[in-house]
C-alpha cells in the first residue's frame, strides 16, 4: 500500500466520523440507554426463539386436530 492511498483513506475515515459526530444521534442513543429501551441481537433472538417455540406447538396441536377431522371425514381406521 503506498502513501498516497494510506492519505486517502485516513481522509476517507476522518471524513465518515465527522458525518457521525455530526449528526447528533448521540444525545438520543444516550437517553435510550438510560431508559433501557437498547435491544440488542441478543434479545431479539431470544424473542425470536421464544414464539417460533410457541408456534410450532401450536402448530403440533393444530394438526393432530386436523389429522383428527381428515379420518373421521374419510372414515379411515
């Protein structure tokens, strides 16, 4: 890598943290901190985890019910 394209993207970076600084976000992510409104992946997978757990046991019971309804309809053993 020579010097000139390690100038520009130390220009390049300076630049991308500026815009951040810049756009005042910061006061906000600290006040949703406080709050604890942050959600991180974490909780979202564990969300996430928790209703696919709860629908496929509904869905377990939905088609032994369905199941059920299929042979009395067709008369099946």
């Amino acid at each position: 890598m020579d010097i000139e394209e390690l100038k520009r993207r130390i220009d390049s970076l300076d630049a991308r943290l500026t815009e951040l600084e810049g756009r005042g976000n910061t006061d906000e992510q600290m006040a949703k901190i406080k709050v604890g409104r942050i959600v991180t992946a974490r909780d979202r997978l564990v969300r996430r985890y928790r209703i696919f757990t709860v629908v496929g046991m509904l869905m377990c019971a939905v088609s032994v019910i369905l199941y059920q309804g299929w042979r009395m309809r067709f008369n099946y053993p």
